[in-house]
C-alpha cells in the first residue's frame, strides 16, 4: 500500500484529521510499515513518536535530511 504524501493543511492541523488517517493505517497494515518525513519537521516527528513509532535512523544530506521511522506490530 503506497499514501504518496498524506498530511493536513495549516489550517486543519489539530483538528484529528492526521490521527484519524494514521489510525486507519494501522488497522489495516497489520505487520506494521515505515515512513519518511523531514528531519526538521519537529511537528510530524512529534506526532509519529506520540504514537509509538521509533525513528530508525536519518538518511541523505545536509539540508535534504529525512528522518525514517518505523512501526512494528507483532503478529
């Protein structure tokens, strides 16, 4: 299953739309999944980290920098 680039917009961020939508994944990748965000984005990350997801590690360069998180579930 591939989202492309899901997010809320300025003015809907708050407003339970992301969690809504990161609750639906959940659900139905069960075996859990991984995602990508930029580093410097300190509100995404705050958001995947409240919901249990764990930074994996930090790819590409300087200035371009993507933070990977993953999220395991047990089978």
């Amino acid at each position: 299953m591939a989202l492309g680039r899901p997010r809320a917009a300025g003015r809907d961020q708050g407003c339970g739309v992301g969690g809504a939508l990161f609750d639906q994944v959940t659900a139905q990748l069960s075996e859990g999944f991984w995602l990508r965000t930029q580093a410097e984005n300190h509100r995404a990350r705050r958001f995947y980290e409240r919901r249990g997801m764990m930074l994996d590690h930090i790819e590409g360069e300087t200035g371009v920098e993507r933070a990977v998180y993953v999220m395991r579930r047990s089978t």
